[in-house]
C-alpha cells in the first residue's frame, strides 16, 4: 500500500514539474494579406520565418495583386491582418463601421510622375497628355488628382488618366512603347528602367506634396488589423508587431538578402528588388508618430476629396496605439 502511495505522489510532482515548464510559442494561425509591390516588401522576412517555424505566432501569408480582393476578404471577415494603401484603411473603416484599426505606417512615399521620353519640365507640361496608372479608388487616384488640381490642371478636362489593373501592365507599357506618361511607385519604375534607359523620373511626388504641406509626408501603405481579432488575440497582435519591426529592420539593413526573399516570392525579380528596395521607403512607424503621419495625411485628402477618406475623417478608435 506505501509503495502505491509514494507512486502516486511521485507521479504528482512530475506532473506539477511539467506544468512549470516554459510556455511553448504562442501558435495563434494569423491571416495575413498583403499588395504585390512596396507593402509587401517589409514582411519578407517574417514571411521566411513562418515557413521556416521561426517565428513565434503562426502565419497564413497571401500577396495579393489588387487592394479589391483584400477589401472583399476583410468585408467577409476571412483575413484578421492586412497591408494595404492609407487611404483605403480610412475608408474601410468607416464602411465597416469602425470593425478594423490601423496599427502602423509601413511605406512612406513611393510615387512618381515617370516618362519614357523627354516632354516633361514642369507640372503644366502634363495638359493634354495620356497619364497611364494604377489604384483606381486608391492612394495613387487620389494623390495624383490632389497635385494636379492643386497646380491648377483639372484631371478630368486637362488630362486623360487611364488606370490599368496592375502596376506591372503600367511598367510594361511604359518600357515597351516611346512618350509614355505613367504614375507608378517603386520598385516598379526601377523594373522599367532596367529594360529601357530612356525612362527617367520627372516629378517626385514627395517633393510635389512637401511644397504644398509644409513639409508634411505623404503615406502610402498601412498595416490594419480587425477588431474582432485584436479584441480576442491582443498578445498574438502585439507579437506580430514585434516581428514585424524586425523583419522591416533585416529589410533595410540586408538588402541583398531581402532581395532574394523578394524574388523567391514573385514580387518582383531579385535584380530589381537589389536596386529598388533603397528607393522604396520601407518603414515600421506605429504610436503617436503613426498617428500624427497619417491622420495630418488623411486630413489633406479629405479636404481635397471627403470621398477619398470615406465621406469623413475616421476618430481616435481608428489608430491602436
């Protein structure tokens, strides 16, 4: 009978030593969706390391080729995170009345006016060309209506934007015909430019929107997350921004090796991604800063165009600090 008792209670202790052992990693399945283009570029690495079982939370990663199918996913509640253009963010949240947060700033300016050809000296020259581009009810659309309107060219009368589906059809164009006009971002002006050198950038639209804010960035990408999922997986988010910032910090500080990651992944060939990713303004800015980026960001928008934000400014339960 002693021997049963001393069995037992030895099999106790080992069961409570077990209990005490150091948590596993938190294996919370986060979904994930992200641009093909400048947003995705600051996840590679986290990308590497979900596939690798590095990382600390689990990651279903998807790069998509327009901000519709992100939108559509969010809107049936199949994505919990996703990378997407600032002004989209502000829209969604009021569609969605209030049900997604913005948690970061992840690329600052990557446009610009590019020509294949030597036309443009100043922004007047643009009246009566053919402006190809990108992100119809996007950032481009109304960045590049915002810098036309405010130096007096009118973008419905004065020019002809035509938007294309993708980036990499506006690229294609303008590498492959003479006198094309296009409104692209980085890194796919750099893919251009490496198949034909007569392409040269015109007008930094950084430059073009500091003359007009006082010096003031423009934003181009964001990181969103539902509420439902931040309301229920607060430690899992926190993780992931954690892993983020790291993974936009290797970006930055090893391009090469970014590079390879890029092009493993098919956003844009490592070639492209070795020269571009310097240029592409890859950043990890959350907090009060993000806030104060953004929302002065927004506001400039809104201002131009309240259908670009949404028909309003989104509230202080928009930013997750």
């Amino acid at each position: 009978m002693k021997k049963t008792v001393y069995l037992l209670v030895f099999l106790l202790i080992l069961s409570f030593l077990g209990g005490c052992s150091p948590k596993e990693k938190v294996q919370t399945n986060i979904r994930v969706a992200s641009l093909k283009g400048p947003t995705s570029i600051g996840l590679v690495k986290l990308m590497e390391d979900s596939k690798e079982g590095k990382s600390q939370n689990q990651y279903e990663f998807n790069i998509y080729a327009t901000a519709d199918e992100i939108v559509a996913k969010l809107g049936k509640g199949e994505l919990d995170i996703a990378t997407i253009p600032a002004n989209l963010s502000a829209v969604l949240y009021n569609k969605l009345e209030g049900n997604i947060s913005v948690a970061g700033i992840n690329t600052l300016s990557v446009l610009y006016i590019v020509e294949n050809g030597e036309s443009l000296s100043s922004l007047e020259d643009l009246k009566g060309k053919t402006i190809y581009s990108t992100g119809k009810g996007t950032t481009p659309e109304y960045v590049l209506n915002y810098i036309l309107k405010e130096n007096g060219i009118d973008p419905i009368t004065d020019v002809n934007i035509e938007y294309k589906s993708e980036a990499t059809e506006v690229a294609t164009l303008l590498a492959s015909e003479d006198n094309v006009v296009a409104f692209l971002p980085q890194p796919f002006i750099t893919a251009s430019q490496m198949k034909n050198d007569r392409i040269r950038v015109a007008f930094s639209i950084e430059e073009e929107w500091q003359k007009l804010n006082e010096n003031k960035s423009q934003v181009t990408g964001v990181v969103v997350v539902t509420k439902e999922f931040l309301e229920n997986n607060k430690d899992s988010f926190n993780t992931f921004l954690e892993e983020y910032k790291k993974s936009v910090e290797f970006v930055n500080s090893n391009v090469g090796e970014a590079a390879k990651l890029v092009g493993g992944l098919d956003i844009i060939p490592e070639a492209v991604a070795v020269k571009a990713i310097p240029l592409c303004n890859v950043v990890f800015i959350t907090g009060d800063e993000m806030e104060e980026k953004l929302s002065s960001y927004l506001k400039v928008l809104y201002i131009s165009d309240p259908k670009s934000v949404g028909g309003k400014l989104p509230d202080e339960e928009f930013y997750f600090k």
